[in-house]
C-alpha cells in the first residue's frame, strides 16, 4: 500500500474516507425530512439547527389541497432565529402555489447558515409543505 492523503489545495483540508476505506464524493449523510402542514397564521418548522452542523437542503415539496383561493396560496421559505419565528432572516424561496396542485423544487443544495432554523409560513392555511435535508459538519478552517 502506498500512503497517500488527498488535500483541498485552498484550505489544505484533507479529504474525507468513511468506515469502509470509501473516499466520500457525494453528501456526507442521508437526507432526512421535516414536514408540515400550514393551517394557521404560525410559522412551522422545517429543520431545526444541530451544533456544529449547518443545513443542507435538498428539496422542498408542496401541495395545497381544494380550499385554497382562487388565486393560489404564496409560500415563504425561510431562515429564522427560532422554530416559532415569523421574522425572516434570508428568504430562500417564495412562489405560489395553486389549488389542488402538489410541485417540488427538486434537486436542491442551498446551505443554511449553522444555528438557523429552516422555517414555512403562508397566506393561505391549507398548504403542506415537506422539506429533505441533511446535516453537514462545519467547514475545518485550515
């Protein structure tokens, strides 16, 4: 066996090798969900913030069912400081989406800031809305 170790030639990161010897060339864990139906003036939850690990979005999912307006419903997705919060810190996504519809946004990789909570809220309160997601370890500083 020749040793070898392969660097990422800007911030002299080595890279990654799972527990099977695998180099990792894609995403570091699974994609995981976080789902909610929209059914008042509250914001929901999408993904709450680990320590150390920012999020990685992967997809958003929605659907709004008959008793949306006839002129759809507008969704907001968003970074927040809290689960609850309705305060927008970076919008990632705002479209309309209309009555008896389900669409994605599919494939994503939008990075949210670490301690950030992915958040939804809409104008209208019959919407569900399904986000995948993963957790990636905190960029090492060189």
């Amino acid at each position: 066996m020749i040793p070898s170790v392969i660097y990422d030639p800007e911030s002299n990161t080595p890279a990654l090798v799972n527990g099977f010897g695998q180099l990792v060339v894609g995403n570091l864990e699974f994609a995981t969900t976080g789902q909610q139906d929209i059914v008042d003036a509250d914001a929901v939850n999408l993904a709450m913030p680990a320590p150390g690990r920012s999020i990685i979005l992967t997809g958003i999912i929605f659907g709004a069912n008959k008793d949306v307006g006839p002129d759809g419903a507008i969704v907001e997705i968003y970074t927040a400081d809290s689960a609850t919060s309705k305060t927008v810190i970076t919008e990632i996504f705002k479209f309309t989406v209309l009555k008896q519809t389900i669409d994605s946004l599919l494939p994503l990789s939008i990075q949210i800031e670490e301690g950030l909570y992915l958040n939804a809220k809409s104008d209208d309160f019959t919407i569900n809305v399904t986000a995948t997601f993963y957790r990636a370890p905190r960029k090492r500083e060189p």
